[in-house]
C-alpha cells in the first residue's frame, strides 16, 4: 500500500511532537524507531537510539523493575503499569506505559511501547486521598464532639434539677412562713423573710442564666417555637418575680395582635432578665412598664421594658449586650443577663437594642419578628 508523502510527513511530525514517549523495540529488545518525547524523559537523541538495547537506554536498575512486563510483551501480552521515571534534569515523573506486541502470523517481531506523563493525576489522586482522609478525622472529631455536648448536656440537665429543686423547696418553705407570719410576726421578721426571697430568686435567676448560656455555646439547636398568646406570656413572665417586685409591674399593650410566634422557654428566660435586671436597678416602689407594639417595618413585636433606674455607664453601651457586660456598676454578676437576651432574640430572627436611657431611666426593646413561613 502506497502512503501519500504528505501523509508521512503529517505522521512524523505528530509522532515527534506528542508529549507522550513512542518507542517500537524488537525481539532483541533493540530499538527500531522512538520518537522526540525520549530527548525530554531520557535525554537521548531519538536517532541515536536506533540499534540500542533498552537496557542501555533504563538502566540496570529500572530495566530489572520493567523486566517481567518485558517478558510479558514477548510473550504476547499487552502490560500496562505505571512506574516513576527518573529524567536527566533530576526530575521524576509518574507514568502510565503500555507495552503492546506485534504479533506477525502467530510471531511477536517486537513491542510497542508508550509511555504518558501522569505526574498531575497522581498529585491530584494524593491531594483527594489526604482530603478525604482529612475529612474523616473531622468527622470523627466532630463526631465525638457532638457525643461531648450531649453528655455535657445531660450533666447540666442533672445539675440544673438537684440545684433548682431545693431553692424552690426553699422558696415554696420561706412563701408558707411569711404567709403564716404576716399578721403575727413583727415587721422586722417579715422584712428579712422578703429579703430571703429576693436572694433566692437572684441566685436561681443566675442559675437559670448559667445553665441557658452554656446551652447556647455549646449549641443552639432548634427553637420550639408556638404560637403564644401574649397576654398570657406576659403573665407568665410577671409571675417569674417576687410578689412584691409583681406590684410593680404596669402593661401598656399598644397593639391588637393576639398571638406571636416564639419559643416560649427561651422568650420567657429573655424578658424575665429584663424585668429583674429593672427591678435590681431602680428605685423601691417605681414602676416597671411592659410596654407592647407593633412594627411594620420591620415586621415585629416590639416588647419594651420601661424603668426608672439611673441609665448604664456610658463607656459599657458599645457591649451592653456582649457576655461578661455590666452596664450598671453591679459586682458578683456574670454579666450574662442582657447577652441571653440578645442571642435569644437573635436566634428567634430579631434583636435586642437599648431604646433610650439617661439618668431617669432606661427603655430595651426586643423585636421579635413572626416566623419565616408565616
């Protein structure tokens, strides 16, 4: 068969400038034809190449590791392998060689030999391998993170009920005797029975304060929220404090909207903060308005906590609302208070702000917006 010259020429010169090497080597293992790829890997002249052994070209030592896929080529064996082929530069590459015999009426003459560059795939394969196993031991950790935050979770659980159920049995014990005492027992007596009170509720509010706020850092979870009368959570709320502290409390409800969605534990620990953080910080005896709106843009409940207190210290404002803030000159408190009540806010899709505040008293509002989907 008569092959055109200019369909040699097209041939050569694809043979010489594709990237991957070409090599046709006889039963002798003596090359017939390589083509320009072996002056990049090898260094060798590919016309000088004609006539030499391939073990003159590999080595002794890569020419022992391609030995058995050698033999297999006689043998009439397609071999494929992959190997590393160091270059004169000191470059090593990773290859992909395919070995393919010519087989003449049942005789192999000789193989043909191509060898393509995989350094990048095998890089990439390495890459993905260390990411994957990256992935998992992130997995793993976050797993047995996730096993941590439960067990912590139930500890507090626990501790939350052997703390609390004693300072409500104490509560419920000093409510029967000041009941019991009223009208019998000197006015001194009964005072120091309200003050007994008043600790009590103070040290189960900062209970209730802890334990929420090392609920949220360890992870907020989901809200459980219900479409809440308001009338009865302010209620609700009102009845969180001391009988005398509830006299106190004044409603001014500027809206008409019946309900609002929310999660009632988490709103109700919000605006119970709000309340006792008023009643610690203004005068006996002046009032406390809850004062309820609405807002159209943004769409929201405005719930506002009105008092007569002396106003924050100006150089706290900018992190009222940060955990460990306290606004008002107070010592043994966390400062967790106010910053509950702004991540509630926050995970209910609103926020907390100071309104107004001066030396005659301060406003914080709460903005809670209906849920997404109402």
């Amino acid at each position: 068969m008569n092959v055109p010259a200019e369909a040699l020429r097209v041939i050569e010169f694809l043979m010489q400038k594709t990237p991957t090497m070409i090599a046709y080597w006889g039963q002798d293992l003596r090359c017939h034809y390589a083509n320009g790829a072996y002056r990049t890997w090898f260094g060798a002249d590919p016309e000088k190449m004609i006539g030499t052994t391939l073990m003159d070209l590999l080595g002794p030592e890569l020419f022992a590791l391609n030995e058995p896929y050698v033999r297999g080529a006689l043998a009439g064996q397609e071999q494929t392998f992959e190997r590393v082929v160091p270059g004169p530069d000191g470059v090593r590459r990773n290859s992909l060689a395919k070995y393919m015999p010519d087989i003449q009426d049942g005789v192999v003459q000789g193989f043909v030999v191509t060898v393509t560059e995989i350094t990048q795939l095998k890089q990439l394969e390495e890459a993905l391998a260390r990411e994957t196993a990256m992935r998992k031991d992130i997995e793993q950790r976050a797993q047995e993170l996730s096993d941590l935050l439960v067990e912590r979770s139930e500890m507090l659980d626990v501790l939350a009920h052997e703390v609390r159920q004693p300072l409500n049995n104490a509560s419920a014990a000093l409510q029967s005797a000041q009941a019991a005492l009223v009208t019998v027992a000197p006015s001194g007596l009964t005072q120091r029975l309200e003050r007994a009170q008043a600790v009590l509720q103070q040290v189960r509010s900062s209970i209730d304060n802890t334990l929420a706020t090392a609920s949220l850092l360890a992870g907020p979870g989901q809200l459980n929220r219900i479409d809440m009368d308001i009338d009865t959570f302010v209620q609700v709320c009102i009845q969180d404090l001391g009988e005398t502290d509830q006299a106190r409390i004044e409603v001014d409800r500027q809206t008409a909207t019946r309900t609002a969605s929310m999660d009632l534990g988490l709103m109700r620990l919000a605006l119970r903060n709000l309340l006792l953080n008023a009643v610690r910080h203004s005068p006996p005896g002046t009032p406390i308005v809850i004062r309820l709106a609405d807002s159209d843009e943004p769409l929201a409940l405005l719930i506002d906590v009105i008092d007569h207190g002396s106003g924050f210290d100006p150089q706290v404002l900018p992190h009222l609302f940060e955990r460990g803030a306290q606004g008002r000159h107070t010592h043994g408190g966390r400062g967790l208070g106010l910053y509950l009540v702004h991540r509630i806010l926050e995970m209910h899709g609103g926020q907390a702000c100071l309104l107004q505040h001066s030396a005659a008293g301060s406003t914080i509002r709460m903005i809670l917006p209906p849920q997404e989907d109402e």
